[in-house]
C-alpha cells in the first residue's frame, strides 16, 4: 500500500502535536506539521501532499486562501477540516474522505 502524505495545519501547538502524532502512528501514513500557513505553503510547493488537514485556531480568511492554495497547486489533494473529537473521529473522517475520492475515481472509469 502507497504512503499517504499528510500536511497538517494548525494554530494550537498541543493539538497539532496530537494530530501529528496520531496521523503518523499508522504505518501508512506519514504527516509534518505547521503552524504557520507561510512554512506549510513552502512545504506544500515541493512536496506531493495527498492529505491536508486543518486544525484549530485559524482564521477563517486563512483557511479559506490555504486551501484555494492547496487546490491550486495539486487539484488531487484532500482537504479535511478537523476542529475536535477523538482519535477514532479524525480517522474516520479520514478514511470516509478517501473511500468518497476512490469511489469517484473508480465512477470515472470507462464502462465496460
């Protein structure tokens, strides 16, 4: 299975330490974490990001720029606005998040 890339974004260093963490304890997941919008769109432009994930404590304005950002630059990347909840929360919104984006790639195949 192809290692999923992940660029965490957030305000709140305890919770963005968390997610890193969590993210990261999936063997097939790999995350860094920012919490400066400036350092993750520098990280972003030179590395193929499958995942990013918003985390607490940003501007609206901000995410809104960061993900038109995102899209912009990789048109595949997912992006997921996570703001709270347990682990098993934030993993299933991920992987809800790719079974959705398979689905429509598998839809997108030419029928038989």
């Amino acid at each position: 299975m192809k290692t999923l890339e992940f660029l965490l974004l957030g305000k709140n260093e305890a919770i963005l330490a968390i997610l890193l963490r969590l993210v990261n304890a999936d063997e097939n997941w790999n995350a860094v974490a920012f919490s400066h919008e400036n350092e993750a769109q520098e990280y972003f432009r030179n590395h193929k990001i499958d995942i990013v994930l918003l985390s607490s404590g940003i501007e609206d304005r901000v995410e809104k720029n960061f993900t038109t950002f995102c899209l912009e630059q990789q048109p595949d990347v997912e992006v997921i606005e996570h703001f709270g909840g347990g682990s098993g929360l934030l993993k299933s919104e991920i992987l809800h998040r790719l079974y959705l984006k398979e689905k429509k790639s598998n839809n997108n195949l030419p029928h038989k």
